[in-house]
C-alpha cells in the first residue's frame, strides 16, 4: 500500500497517479497492453507465476497487464486507506462483486432505501435467490436502522447523496453502526468519487465508484471498482478472478486519461449546477430543488460537515403539474440529452419516478403537497450555464402554465 500521496493535493495526485516507470518506460501514459496470453520463459517460471497473485506480476490476460494495474493502482492512490482496487467491466458489476465478496446463504443484507435501482433489483432477484435477506433502512432514521441489524447482517450498502432523491446520510454513523454489528459496510460513491467524500477515511469498508461516469468523464466508457483495506481486498479479488471479471486495456487507457482531468471538470460542473439550482429554486413552478450543495437545503449542513466536493447531478420537484407537462418541459430541451448515465460531458435530463422503489421510506416525504412528485434528474456538464439556463428557460416556456 502506498502513502496515498496524502501530502500532495488533488490535482497534483491526479497527474501522477498510477504512473510507475515500470509501466510506463519512457512515455507519459501506460501503454495498452493487448493481451489474453502472457507468455513464459521456462516450466520453472510458468510454476513461479502461479505462487504469486498480485498487481505487477504477468499471469494471464484475465489477471490484467499494465494498463490496467496502473488504472488500479491510480484509483488506490486517490482513496485514502485503501490498500488496493478491484477493476469491474461495469459499475453493476462492481455492487454485485462487493456483496458477493462478503454475503453467503443464509447472510442479512441491509440496503439503503434510496438506492440505484439496480442494486434493489440485485438485491430481490440474485441474492434472494442465493438464500441472501434484505432488508430496506431509511437512511435518514439512524434508531430504526439499528434496529434492522440481526446476527446473520453481514453487509450495509450505503449511497450517498441518495440516487434520484439526493438525501445526505450520516454516513459515518452509519458505517460506525454496522462495524458494532460486525457487517461491513459499503458505499456507492459514483456522485463525489474520493476527491469530495474520502469514503474509507469516514469508517466504511468498501469504496464503490461506477467510473463509467465522473471517471471516464466522456460517455465512452462502461467500468467499475472497488477500494478496500488489505483483507477485504484480498476477498474482493478472489472472489473477481472466480466470477472472471476484467476490463478491456483499451478502456482502462481511457479511463486513466478521464481520470487526469477530474477534479477540473467536477469543479466546472459543480459550479454550474449549482447556479442552476439557485435559478431553479427561484421559480414559481418548481417545488423543491434536490440539491445538497445548495445552501438552505435539508441536506446541506450535512454535505457541509463530511463533502470536500461535489458534482453536476441533482434533481428538481415540478409543482403540482403531471407528467404529461414533464414530458413536455424535457423534450422541449435542445442542450440536454434524454439519458441514462451521467458525469459525461454533456448535459442530461431524465424524468424519474421514486415512489415505486421505496418500501422504507415515503416519497413523495412530509412537507410535500399531493400533486408535487413529478422528478426531473439533472446532469450537468461542460457547457456554458447560462446557455442551460436558457435552454431550461425555453422549455419551461414551452410546458405552459398549470
């Protein structure tokens, strides 16, 4: 494990991260290493290979090369604590690695109540088939999370802000709790990645990044990972390499050049976003603005207290209109794109529906009026803010009045 480059800040890291002489020679960028078959020189190399498992000893194309041990090593650099980081082919696949790394038959699993969709949907479909229990917590309600823990709990998935709905968690509470309770406990932590919530660092166990967004930074990309202490890494892998889990060199080459560029672009998309949330929050046709950053917001003074940074992704509450005029405001829209994903950098607008996926905690929540739920979710990118508001303005024009 190395010092993380703890005494360097941000974009210095971000230069120099992962760039090891041994897999770069004498260029700037480690090369794509192409390659299934790693070849040896005799019988006694070919029995040596198998008696070390580690980064930086050549094995077989599955195991990785170059390129892509210096994408791991880079996203180990970045998050403090971490010893090492699991490549995944998406960021799905990074959740599903995470769980099965540490779940067995019979094991709780608690799942944060405002997860990404797909990890309730691997939550009820795989590992209830694998014998797994879930369990939904709000993650606003620290007593009655506590009270969900039982014996068998052995993992806690936590995301934060909360996918589509944008709540602020006491994360470190929550990873405190689960560490009482011998569970481990793990983060999606696409939204501020390690450079705006060091996520190891606030006392959870398992890092997860899908870097196919902020990462990647340009929609040309589908990966995952995970960060982890010593002997839950040492589980992760294993337990990657059984599943036979590997990203393309060709994609980690693209992934390590996102990555140079990050902490200035979620600089630039920070700040748009957040000028557009003050702007939205302004109009008499928005409800609520989901936005953490935002100050004023219910969330704020939580982001305040645990982020160093945050990103282009937030949602907004259209008040009292249906989703007819939604549909209207978004397809009206001529600088966002209709999508899923986000990070990239072009601007995204998706209309979202919470209600169905939540079982622990009500949405639309208290304090809302009955009409007030049609979502729209932001992805900020690189263009000019006031073009976006523009465009938004236009499209607003374009739904009508109530």
């Amino acid at each position: 494990m190395s010092n993380n480059g703890a005494d360097k800040k941000a974009g210095t890291r971000l230069v120099g991260a992962g760039r090891k002489p041994e897999w770069t020679g004498a260029v700037v960028n480690p090369p794509v290493w192409r390659a299934s078959t790693h070849l040896y020189e005799n019988c006694a190399a070919l029995k040596e290979g198998t008696q070390d498992n580690a980064d930086g000893r050549f094995f077989y194309g599955r195991r990785g090369a170059p390129t892509q041990w210096a994408l791991a090593d880079a996203l180990t650099e970045l998050e403090p604590c971490a010893f090492g980081t699991v490549l995944y082919p998406s960021g799905v696949a990074a959740i599903s690695g995470a769980l099965m790394s540490v779940l067995s038959p019979g094991n709780t699993l608690l799942v944060t109540d405002n997860a990404y969709e797909p990890s309730r949907l691997m939550a009820n479909g795989l590992f209830k088939r694998l014998g797994v229990e879930t369990r939904y917590f709000d993650p606003l309600d620290l007593n009655a999370y506590r009270a969900l823990f039982c014996e068998n709990t052995k993992a806690v998935l936590i995301e934060s802000p909360g996918s589509l709905t944008m709540e602020v968690c006491d994360t470190p509470a929550l990873a405190a709790i689960a560490r009482e309770h011998g569970a481990v406990s793990m983060i999606d932590n696409t939204w501020a990645t390690p450079l705006g919530f060091p996520a190891l660092q606030h006392g959870c166990d398992m890092a997860i990044m899908a870097l196919t967004k902020h990462v990647g930074g340009h929609s040309d990309l589908m990966m995952g990972s995970v960060s982890a202490g010593e002997r839950l890494y040492k589980r992760l892998r294993q337990t990657a390499q059984t599943l036979g889990h590997v990203v393309s060199p060709d994609d980690a080459a693209l992934a390590l050049r996102g990555l140079r560029t990050l902490e200035l672009r979620l600089q630039k998309q920070t700040s748009t976003a957040l000028k557009i949330a003050e702007w939205l929050q302004k109009r008499g046709d928005v409800a609520h603005v989901l936005c953490p950053m935002l100050p004023g917001s219910s969330d704020y003074d939580l982001w305040e207290r645990d982020f160093a940074g945050a990103c282009g992704l937030f949602s907004f509450v259209l008040k009292g209109r249906d989703a007819d005029a939604r549909a209207r405001l978004i397809d009206a829209l001529e600088l966002f794109g209709i999508g899923y994903s986000w990070g990239g950098f072009e601007s995204l607008a998706l209309p979202a529906n919470p209600a169905p996926i939540r079982s622990a905690a009500k949405w639309p929540p208290e304090g809302y009026e009955a009409n007030d739920k049609q979502v729209i979710r932001l992805s900020i990118g690189l263009e000019d803010a006031d073009d976006l508001i523009a465009d938004l303005s236009q499209a607003f024009d374009v739904m009508g009045p109530a």
